[in-house]
C-alpha cells in the first residue's frame, strides 16, 4: 500500500465521528470492546484465583511443593533449591514410643525444621487462651496432641522421654496443617525441633522413616525447580502439590481450574463470534457509501485508505477501552471477594495484556478480513443496481481466515492441540448439523405456517424467505445458548457434586480401636443422640502374601506406599482388612458380583485401582498373612471406591466367615454436631482406649475454598453470559436493513403497526425457541463428552435445562428482536411522507 | 493507440457510443439487454432518454458512466474510451468530468449535508472544497442545514443536496437517474428546475434517464428506448434502425 494520503485520513475520521456519535458502530465497538476485556478479565481474574485458590489451599500440605522419600535427599537438590531462593522446611516422619512416668504410648512423631510449615498454621496453645501460630518448637521442647496428656498423664511444663532424650512439654497441638486424613496413623502427634532428633537416636538402619521436604517460593522459581527436579526422582520419592495430593481438595481445585478455563475458552469463542457477526453486518452497512464514493470517482486506493484507516481507529478505540473495562472488572471482582482471597493478588499481570490484546487484533483482522475486502471490492454500479451486492455470497474459502483465527485462539487458550482440534471440527461438525436442522426446521414452518393467524403466518413465511440469513442466524444464535447452557449445568452439577460430597452431616470424627465390647455402647449412644454414623466396621491387621501362589512381598512394598496418596496411607506393609455381608454404600462394582449374605466361600473384594497395581483378576487366589496364621481366598469382584467420601474405606473386603475368627477392633465415623459435642466428650472420657479423630476443621476449610470457587465460577459465568448476550443482539442487529426494507413495504402496502408488531415478535420468539431446542440437543452431546471425558463426571440427561434453554432462548431473542425492531415499526411511517 | 483514438473524435462530442452492445448471463443463458447502440451527444445539450421499464435505458446509463462496460461496442467520454478502461482508470474519468444525481438520492448517511456535497471537490482535490460546498447549499437553499445528517432531511432536500454535489466540481457531464422519480410533483417540480438551472449556469452537459415526460420536454433532445433499441431520436427527428 502506498502513503495513505491525508485526505483520505480526513474522510475517515469524519465518518468514523459522525458514525460513532451516531451510534452506528456501536455493536461492532462493543463486540470487540467485549471480546478484548472478557479476554483481560477472565485471563487475569481467572489466574489469580487459581493462585490464590491453590496458595490457600496450600496450606493443607503446608508448602507450595513437597517431595516426600524414604531416605535424605542429597546435598545438591538443596542447593539448588536455595540458589533458587526457596524456602525450605524439613520434617522427619515415624513411629515411636514416648515415656512419662510409668505411662507409654504410641505416637506419630514429626521432628520439623526452623521455618515448618512454610504454608498454614501450626496452632499451639501454651495456656488458657494463649493459641499462637508457631514453627518449630525450641530445642528441648515438645509439643504433645491433646489426648497425650490424658493418656500420659502429664501437664504442661513436665517432662518426657522419647527415645534416648529428654524433652520438656510447651504446648498442646491444636491444628496441624498437614496432618494426615489418614484415620490410619499410627496414634497421636508430637512436634520436636529436628535438631533434637539425633539425640534421640531414633534413627536406626532399619528404621521406618518418611522424610517431607517442603519448598515454598515465587511460582517461576518452583517451576524451574520442579522441571530441574522431577526427571531425577526415582520410585521412592514422591514430588506433589496440592493438585496431585489426590485429596478431596485437590479434586475439587481441578475440577474447578478446568471450568475456569473452558469459560474462559467459550468467552473468547463467544465474543469472538460477535466480532465476527459485527464485522459483517459493518461491511454491508458501508456498501453503499462505497458505491458512491466509487461512483465519485473514487479509486480503490483510496477506499481501502479510507476504510482501512476507519478500522485501524475503530479496533485501536475498542481494544483500549476493552483492556480498561477489562480492568476495572477484574479489579470489581477481586473487590467483591477479597474477604475470600485472603493472598493479596497482583492486579495487573501482562500476560493478560498481551492475551487481550492479541485476542483483539486477531478478531480485528481475521474476521474483518472477508467483509473489508469485500466492502472495498464493492462495484460502483451498486449505486443503480442495489441488488449487485457479492457479500451475500458466501464461500468457504473466503472464511479461511476467520477460521484459522479461531483455531489460533483456541490453541492459545487452551494450550492443547488435541482439546483444540477436537473442540474446533467438532464445532464445524455441529454448526454443519445445526444448519441442515435449521433448514428443515424453516421448511417445517410452512406446513405449521398455513394453518395459523395473520401475524403467524407472515412471521413464518419471513422465516422460511429469509431460510438462508435465518439458518446462520438461528446457528449463532444456537452456539450462544448451547455454550452459556452448556456452563450453566456444569457450573451447578460442579457445585452440587462437591455440596453432595460435604452434605451438612458429614462424618467429622473418626473413631479407631473400638473393641467388640465397646461398639454397642457406641451404637446405643449413636441411637440415643439421634447422630448420623456409619456403620462400625471391624478391622484386622493382615498383610497379602501372594497372588496365584506367586509371591509378591516386593509389590507392595514402599514402592506403593510412596506412590500413594496422603489420604491412603499405611496400606503399605499391613492392610487394614475388613469383612461384610452386604456391599458397603459409596461402593461398586464393576466387575462380578457381591456374594450372597450367607456365603460359606472365602472370597475377597478387591479395589480396583490396587487390583489394577497388582494386576488381580476375578478368580485369583489371593494368599494373606495374619499373625501366624496363612489363608488363601478367591477374587469374587472389583470394587470402585469413593475415597472422598469421608467414611471408612478399604482395600480389601472379605466375605464374612474369612475373618470372623481372627481379634477385631472396630472403626466408625460419625458427625457430632456443635451441641452434642459435651455428651460426645462425656462419652469418649469412659473409653479412653478409643481413638479420635477430628477432621471438623479441615471440613471447614474445605469448605471455604469450595464456596470461593463457586464465587469465581458465578462471576466467570456472568461475564460468558455477557458475550453470549451480545452475539445475539449482534445477529438481530445483521438483518435490520432488509428488515427495514421491508417493514417499510410492508407499511406501504398498510398493514396494521400491531400486525408488523406481531409478526416480528413471533418470527423471534420462533426464532429463540427453536434455537433453545437445537441448543439443548447440542448442549446435552457436548456434555456428555466434557462430563465423561473432562471432569470425571457421571453424565445424565438435563430435561429440565431443555425447558430453561426454550423458555429464556424465545424470550431473550424475542426481547432483543423486539427492542431493536422498535425503532423501526414505528420509523417506517416516515416512508409515507417521502 | 488511447491518444489516436481520443484526437480521432470531435472534441465538441462529450459523449460518443459505437454498436454498443450489453449481454448479461441468467442462470445458463445468455440475455441480450441492448442491441448495439449509437450515439453521440454534444458540449453543453440536455438529452433525456425515455421508455419503458425494462427498455435498458437504465444500463445504458451506467456504461455511459463508466459504472459498467459494454460487452462490445466503444464509448468514449471526453475522448477517453471508457471501453478499454479498467475500474481504476473509469474511476479517474468520473472524478475528472462526471456528476451524478440518482433515484434513491444516494448520499452517504455517515456525513453531514455539507460534508456529502464536498465528497466529489475533495476526491478532485479542489482545495476550496468547503466554501464551493457552502456556496451551492445556499444556491440550492439550504444553508440552515448544512449540519444535517440525511436522514434528517425531507425527500427533497436530500436531492437538493445531491444535486449541489453533481454540480461541485463543475463536470463536464451529468448523468441522473430518474432525479425525480422519489419524489411528488411538487417537490419534483421544484428540483428540476434547480437543476436545469443549474445546468445553464455552469453549462454542464446533462443526460437524464426518466419515465416522466414533463422532464423529458424540458430535455432539447429526448431519445426513446424500446426492449434495448433505441427507437426514436427527437433532435434528429429520425429512427434509428437496430443494427445488431
């Protein structure tokens, strides 16, 4: 392109002033003013509340990043760690006996280093009303569970002995952020410095010692670590963070980070699409005032300066009031859950400007590209034939560019090739779908059309006359609906999923040890206080020998222990077996079948994913070890296990005659609810050898982080919702000139304004209800894919979501159509005075 | 061969047409909408040309122009042979020597009265664009609305105004297109004679298609089409025969 000449700079700011204070670029304005603050909002909104979601959540593995192994890391790792300026805590794990006096007990010891924990709270009471988060305990210092101080009869200030040393008791621990939702642990905890554990000469060769190296720092800074690190882990070690805990928490950030990021994607699609649909209807609005220039004796140099320019400031003017919307919206939502987001966020990141602004300017370009030159190609004879009009043809290869934006937009946001290339054919498949459905539903409206009112039956024959403008109208206005309906049952079935997981009465104590003798007194007290409880579920220690005869003491050993999660501790070596006549709710099977109550078989049910391990099928012997006594039964089914469910679990279930002989202890959860909590007290102090364990407080955090993330997902929606809105007005808006036209005939001829009124108004509410149709189809194909394939979810069929989709699609298209038709019904009437 | 061409012509004829002919293509066929077409129209004559709809007096019209090209024949308008031309270079001879006054008015909706009527000086890069557009609102009086949107205007003054721009760079020849045909009698009448006035004072060349024959007479040549022939020519009082 040669200079662009003043004059031609001159014409398009003229226009581009009169046009925009005229309103006449309006949608196209506000569809790229969207598309680019959607993009900057929801990248950086969306962002910060993953970081600050995981940041807060990190606090349950009280660090960014832990890698937990068998043996002490070499010097090098944490070196390399602290050129890296990460923070590092050390804790040493293990079972040990702790002496008071005359009394003993098994305790779950953590000997931790200066800084633990680098995330969370460590809570220590040392006095009435005296609760400090604190790090490690001094040297020579301990810090002892509560239930210690009954069962080792001691007090604050008094002294214990573990293992070879002396320690005096400082504190009493109320919350530890990374405690085990094992209901395995091995008994109470208590806190030394790790400077004291040489000392106890604890140690030993053979000692079974889990090390947790903790590393908190700036996110660049664990992502180099964690890539320098990871390709040099070998089996024993296990490197996670709160995402790959594989805890209920964890769960529920996946879940939530991948919807975060699929509304983001069908924002920018949305939006996307509404620049598209704008940038149309702006070539063909111009296409007159083009012929007349031509006609004028303007070249095509000159036209394309002129327009080229008038887009170059329209996009400029959008894509900056675009990132300061944007802005202020991520700053809005940040505001309205700052007392959620307890980490201070950073409020401008420029991964966000620069993802808004290259999602502006490829809208800007890509789907302006057909329209632009098509307006620019525009024939000077359109000023007396008006019908010569080449942007009605429609040609795929013209629409190349605008499609590969779309892909370049996908691959970015999603930063998947795989989920692009599946989520944008199959999108090519869909619309190919829904125009030939669109098509025969216009088709089908001529049979309906002969039997109805007036106004009906102009509505319908302007439906099926305008078939071709319609179906890709109907298309678009389809893709919104499918795509805002599509995040509207996820976000609820998301949300309801994670409500059903916490229901009000979860199971928050767990109570371990409980002797045959004991379980009906606990079952008495249960039905008394009317407490919701599981069942009481025996447990026997035993260890499976082998598999088929064969051997398999080197399967399951540390190997599967470290390869497990937090949540599943402790099945390493000894497993905690149980037997059941009836199949466990929570549970199911998935391959053979439960056995009849009154069974005589020795059989076993197995969880899948350690069958998977092992590699046990239905009808193998599986050889187990308890005590002195070796017995062998047959795999009768593989069981799917909710290990989210906070209820006891196990791996292993055996038909009831296998065990009934070997010593029991028995295991039960039950929610005791604030105002039972003394009688509960009451209850335990005449059990003492029953062990508790209170989960309450980790249910209530869990509980906060769920209800933040369906904040986030609530104001994500909204702003999805907003872009979807504006590709509908967008579309209504395409068709308004014909629809001038002919209203204006149509008045001409005198049909009643009620009439026009009418018919406009059914033709959308047709319109709108038939895309709710199309889009409830879509929309339930698409689910089924994301739920089963995405999320990990049980699909099901949404027949009431069909009717929401029908009911809102009629009324929001036949609103907007309406609204913008308004001016027009009653514009018309000036026709007459021409 | 441009140049041998244009100096072969008198250069008293604006507006000279050899067999020209115009087909157009209909789904498979090939349709026929003028029948080799001859004429010539002289500086400063008012020509109307008349007949029914469908005659093709409205194609016509646009290769005139140059808006169009002749599937055969020659046209040549100021001695350049709009025939040989390309889009580009017919854009150039219309800016040069062209005005136009169309049916549907046809200003642009985007700018202003004033700004519309400057459109044509600025593209010939008449420096006093302005005060030339400011002097012609006033003669087609208007000057009150020169800040006017179109769609803030009467029928008849968006003419008014349309008018004011074919006469802004003083062409050698205007062509319009029914100019009367949106409007009623009384508005219509008023217009055609600011436009002949017009046309006297700046001795432009006027060709004007119309169906209505007060117009026509004004006209000192009317010439009448009939299904792409041109039938009668009323200046030289004789038919013309279709040669095609």
């Amino acid at each position: 392109m040669s200079f662009i000449q003043p004059l031609a700079i001159q014409q398009s700011l003229r226009l581009f002033r009169h046009e925009l204070r005229r309103g006449e670029l309006t949608i196209i304005f506000l569809a790229i003013v969207l598309a680019v603050a959607t993009v900057f909002s929801l990248t950086s909104f969306s962002a910060q509340i993953k970081t600050a979601l995981v940041d807060e959540s990190s606090s349950f593995i009280g660090a960014d990043r832990v890698l937990q192994t068998s043996r002490v890391l070499p010097k090098e790792i944490i070196d390399y760690s602290q050129r890296l300026q990460l923070n590092m805590a050390q804790q040493v794990l293990m079972a040990s006996m702790v002496f008071a006096h005359d009394e003993m007990q098994l305790v779950s010891l953590r000997a931790v280093s200066a800084l633990y924990p680098l995330k969370g709270q460590l809570l220590i009471k040392q006095g009435e009303n005296n609760i400090h988060a604190l790090h490690a305990p001094p040297r020579g210092e301990v810090w002892l569970a509560k239930k210690l101080f009954q069962s080792l009869a001691v007090k604050l200030q008094d002294n214990i002995e573990i293992g070879d040393a002396y320690f005096t008791i400082t504190g009493i621990i109320e919350q530890i952020p990374d405690a085990s939702f094992s209901v395995f642990t091995s008994g109470p905890s208590v806190i030394i410095n790790i400077a004291d554990l040489e000392k106890t000469k604890l140690i030993q060769p053979a000692s079974r010692v889990t090390y947790k190296y903790l590393f908190a720092g700036k996110p660049e800074n664990i992502d180099k670590f964690e890539k320098w690190l990871t390709p040099q882990l070998n089996d024993t070690q296990r490197w996670y963070d709160i995402k790959s805990s594989q805890s209920q928490l964890a769960s529920a950030l996946n879940r939530a980070e991948k919807f975060l990021s699929l509304a983001s994607l069908l924002g920018i699609i949305l939006a996307a699409v509404a620049v598209a649909v704008a940038a149309r209807r702006y070539g063909q609005r111009h296409q007159s005032s083009v012929a007349v220039f031509k006609a004028m004796g303007a070249s095509r140099q000159y036209i394309k300066q002129v327009y080229l320019f008038h887009w170059f400031i329209l996009v400029t003017l959008s894509l900056l009031t675009g990132l300061i919307i944007g802005y202020v919206i991520q700053l809005i939502g940040l505001w309205a859950m700052a007392d959620y987001l307890s980490t201070s966020s950073q409020t401008f990141s420029f991964y966000s400007l620069f993802a808004a602004v290259f999602t502006g300017i490829i809208c800007a370009l890509a789907f302006a590209f057909e329209p632009l030159q098509t307006l620019i190609r525009t024939s000077p004879l359109k000023v007396i034939r008006e019908n010569d009009s080449p942007i009605n043809r429609y040609s795929l290869l013209k629409q190349i560019p605008a499609l590969a934006a779309l892909f370049i937009l996908l691959w970015f946001f999603s930063q998947d090739l795989y989920t692009s290339m599946v989520l944008f054919f199959g999108g090519i498949v869909v619309i190919t779908l829904l125009l030939l459905l669109a098509r025969l539903a216009m088709l089908f409206s001529k049979q309906v059309g002969s039997q109805a009112g007036q106004a009906l039956q102009l509505a319908l024959a302007n439906l099926r006359r305008r078939a071709n403008e319609n179906s890709v109208q109907l298309v678009s206005f389809t893709i919104a609906i499918k795509l805002l309906l599509l995040l509207l049952v996820i976000k609820s079935e998301l949300i309801n999923d994670w409500q059903a997981q916490l229901p009000d009465n979860t199971a928050n104590r767990f109570l371990i040890n409980i002797s045959p003798e004991q379980v009906n007194h606990l079952k008495h007290f249960i039905v008394e206080n009317k407490l919701a409880a599981s069942k009481a579920y025996p447990v026997v220690p035993g260890r499976l020998v082998a598999i088929n005869e064969e051997k398999i003491q080197r399967k399951v050993t540390k190997e599967n222990e470290d390869k497990s999660n937090q949540g599943r501790q402790g099945i390493g070596r000894e497993l905690n077996l149980t037997w059941q006549k009836k199949l466990p709710i929570k549970n199911q099977i998935i391959a053979g079948e439960w056995w009849q109550e009154n069974t005589d078989k020795f059989l076993v049910s197995v969880e899948e994913k350690l069958a998977k391990r092992l590699a046990i099928k239905i009808g193998d012997k599986l050889t187990f070890q308890l005590g002195a006594d070796i017995f062998t039964v047959t795999v009768a089914n593989l069981r799917k296990v909710n290990w989210q469910s906070l209820q006891p679990n196990f791996y292993m279930i055996f038909s009831p005659n296998v065990l009934a002989e070997f010593p029991a202890t028995y295991i039960a959860s039950l929610y005791i609810p604030a105002e039972k909590e003394q009688q509960f007290r009451l209850f335990l102090s005449q059990y003492p050898t029953i062990t508790l364990l209170d989960v309450d407080a980790m249910l209530r955090q869990l509980r906060t982080v769920i209800s933040q993330v369906s904040l986030a997902i609530e104001f994500i929606l909204v702003l999805v919702v907003l872009a979807g809105s504006l590709v509908l007005v967008a579309q209504v808006q395409a068709t308004m000139d014909e629809r001038q036209r002919e209203l204006a005939i149509l008045r001409t001829l005198g049909a009643k304004g009620r009439l026009l009124r009418n018919s406009i108004l059914y033709e959308f509410l047709a319109l709108g209800a038939l895309a709710g149709l199309l889009a409830s189809l879509a929309m339930e194909v698409s689910l089924y894919f994301l739920q089963t394939q995405l999320f990990e979810m049980s699909p099901r069929f949404h027949g009431e979501f069909w009717l929401i989709a029908i009911a809102s699609g009629s009324v929001f298209v036949g609103f907007m159509g309406m609204l913008s038709c308004w001016k027009l019904i009653n514009k018309t009437a000036l026709y007459h005075q021409i | 061969m441009v140049e041998e061409l244009a100096n072969s012509i008198n250069k008293n004829i604006v507006l000279q047409v050899n067999h020209v002919t115009k087909q157009v293509k209909l789904d498979d066929k090939s349709l026929t909408i003028l029948h080799g077409i001859d004429l010539e129209v002289n500086k400063g004559e008012t020509l109307a040309i008349v007949g029914s709809s469908g005659s093709g007096k409205t194609t016509l019209l646009s290769l005139l122009a140059g808006l169009d090209l002749p599937s055969s024949g020659e046209i040549f308008l100021k001695q350049q042979p709009l025939h040989l031309f390309d889009e580009e270079q017919r854009s150039q001879v219309r800016a040069k020597y062209v005005g136009f006054i169309f049916q549907q008015f046809l200003l642009i909706n985007s700018l202003t009265a004033l700004e519309n009527i400057m459109v044509p000086a600025e593209l010939a890069q008449i420096k006093q664009a302005r005060s030339l557009a400011l002097k012609l609102l006033a003669d087609v009086g208007l000057s009150e609305r020169g800040d006017h949107f179109p769609s803030q205007l009467s029928g008849g003054e968006q003419q008014r105004v349309a008018i004011a721009r074919a006469f802004i760079t003083q062409p050698d020849i205007l062509f319009a297109d029914e100019p009367t045909g949106n409007l009623d009698s009384k508005t219509g009448e008023h217009i055609t004679d600011l436009l002949f006035q017009l046309n006297q004072q700046f001795g432009t060349t006027l060709v004007l298609v119309t169906h209505d024959q007060k117009l026509a007479q004004r006209c000192q040549r009317i010439i009448e089409m009939d299904s792409g022939n041109l039938m009668r020519d009323s200046a030289i009082n004789h038919l013309t025969s279709n040669l095609a």
